[in-house]
C-alpha cells in the first residue's frame, strides 16, 4: 500500500479518508508487530511542532511549585501536549541557560515563574511570538501574558483575621527579593495595620543561606521582639522554618503567638495545632495557566494586548490564628 495511506491510518485519520477498517487493522498490527515508533524529531520538523511546553519553576520541590506543575502537566496532557520542568533556584544565570536550552529544543510554549532579571530574555521571546504565560508573579516593564493569585487581598484578610482575634502586635516574615508577589503581600499587610493605625514589624530573610541560618534569624527576630502576638508568613517554606524556630525558642502556637502562612502545605495540617493559610486555588491557576497558553499557540504569534489574569486566594482558618480562650498567655 502507499506511504500516504500508511501516514494518515498511523495519524488516526483513516475513517476521514474513508480508508477501510481492515486496511487499517493491516497497518496497525504491522506497527505492532515490527515495533515501529515514529520519528518525533521528524515529525516536529516538519510541523514546525514539537507538542512540548517548557515550565520553568522556582524549586520543584516547593509544594506549591510540584502541585502546580502536576495539575499543569495534567490538563497539558488532555491537549497532546508534554511537559518539560526545570528549578531556577532564583539564579538569572541559570536560568538564562533553561531558557536557552528550551529555544534549542523549539519548545512550542513557556510557562514560567521567574527571578528578577530576565525581562531582557522574556521582552525578547514576547517579541518573537512564542506563545509564553508568565504565573504566580511578573517582571517589571515586561507585557506578557500572565496569571497571578490577589496576594494583597489575601494577605489583608489574614491580617484583619487576626486583628478581629484581638492581636494588636503582629509581625511579617518575608524574603528580601523584590518578587513581585512579595511585594503585595507585603502590601496588604501594610494596609491593614495601617487602618487600625498599627506600626509594622517586618523581618527580611536571605534565601541564599542555609536552612539552619535562616531559623536561626527568625528565633533571633523573635526573641529581639518578646511583645510580638501573632506572625503572618509570606510563603509556605518561610512558614515551616519559622515554626522550627518558635520551637527552638520554646513558644508555643498558638497559646504563646498566633501563626498564618501564605501558601497551604500538608504539614501545616498535620502540625499539633493546624496552621492557618491563605491558600492558593491551585487548580483554577493550572486550568487557566493553559488554557491562555493554548489559546496562543493556537492564535499564532501574540500581540500587545497581553492577558493578566488575578485570582482570588482563600483564607482557610485554623487552630493556630484562634485566640486561646484563657486570658492569659503563657509559654
């Protein structure tokens, strides 16, 4: 029989060319028979698609980041698409290399979550019409596709959660990054406090320390701030080193200080008073993540008028933000 047949009964279209049912079974028990994979390289050359989307993550190993990348490769999958991930672990150096090894590798699409410092190599791939979704924050002066969780309102509510639980001394442990979604956390911190005429106390971590150093600044910041009630954390690891140093220092949650933390984590389930989070809607920004991205490597090359999607976050409160009945607070 000719190539041609043999192609389009191997492309799932011989019922569209009306090529008969046993023509068909002949060509796919043969394939069977000899094992015969198509050439994807050859393939993708000749399409000009390879069906593989680049993700580029901060730390794959961050439950937020896995759970995201999970849902992603998923909904991908649905669309005949293949995921390849890669960690910058905020390195620009590193990943200035991901993404160019993704441009080697004629990815079809990105999904990226970057470190500050790329918004000469992401302005260039908007530039060049590769469809490309920027998630959980931006780059500044880059107009590009993007999806992003209101950190500012979320971190707002858990605020004013727990001030309404009578809190008056309530600090923010954060990264020292200038990452966008930090800095609405930040913000919406900032905005509560502010309407209850309320100073801020904020402690800055350096990420590029070792795990051991970074609880060690946070039992300091808290011994050097004895009147602090409550502890809000802008992310879900800062959140589990800083209830390693509370325990380090003996203060216990939520009798001795009130916790919530940015991010949800199994652990802060388990923990022997549950943490309360504002949680991301992880499935909603891996559905719509894909969906725009789908939506622009079908639309071919992509204009100025650039998506910016914002969802909402969801405060989920547990034992650790509620106020111990007792009117006393002891260690």
């Amino acid at each position: 029989m000719s190539i041609a047949t043999v192609s389009l009964v191997l492309n799932g279209r011989a019922k569209e060319k009306r090529i008969s049912d046993v023509l068909a079974e002949k060509v796919l028990n043969y394939v069977k028979e000899v094992g015969y994979k198509p050439n994807q390289l050859a393939k993708s050359l000749r399409s000009g698609k390879t069906h593989v989307l680049g993700l580029v993550v901060e730390d794959i190993a961050n439950p937020f980041f896995a759970s995201v990348a999970r849902l992603i490769e998923r909904k991908a999958l649905e669309h005949g698409y293949h995921i390849i991930y890669c960690s910058t672990n905020r390195d620009p150096a590193k990943t200035k290399d991901i993404l160019t090894m993704f441009e080697e590798r004629h990815v079809d699409g990105y999904v990226l979550a970057l470190p500050e410092g790329l918004e000469s190599e992401v302005s260039a791939l908007v530039r060049s019409g590769k469809p490309l979704v920027l998630f959980d924050r931006v780059l500044s002066g880059v107009s590009a596709n993007a999806v992003v969780v209101d950190g500012a309102t979320g971190m707002y509510e858990a605020t004013q959660h727990l001030l309404a639980q009578g809190y008056k001394s309530i600090a923010l442990i954060t990264i020292q990054h200038g990452q966008t979604q930090m800095i609405t956390r930040r913000q919406g911190y900032a905005q509560a406090l502010r309407e209850h005429t309320l100073p801020e106390m904020v402690d800055e971590i350096v990420l590029q320390q070792e795990p051991a150093q970074i609880i060690s600044q946070m039992a300091a910041f808290f011994q050097a701030h004895p009147h602090c009630e409550a502890v809000l954390f802008t992310t879900n690891y800062l959140g589990l080193y800083g209830l390693e140093a509370l325990n380090q220092i003996g203060w216990s949650v939520p009798k001795r200080i009130a916790v919530v933390s940015f991010d949800d984590n199994a652990l802060f389930r388990l923990y022997s008073s549950p943490i309360t989070v504002v949680a991301q809607p992880l499935e909603a920004m891996a559905e719509e993540i894909v969906k725009v991205l789908l939506t622009a490597l079908q639309g071919g090359k992509q204009t100025n008028g650039m998506m910016l999607l914002q969802l909402t976050p969801k405060l989920l409160i547990r034992q650790s933000s509620i106020r111990p009945a007792s009117p006393t607070r002891a260690k």
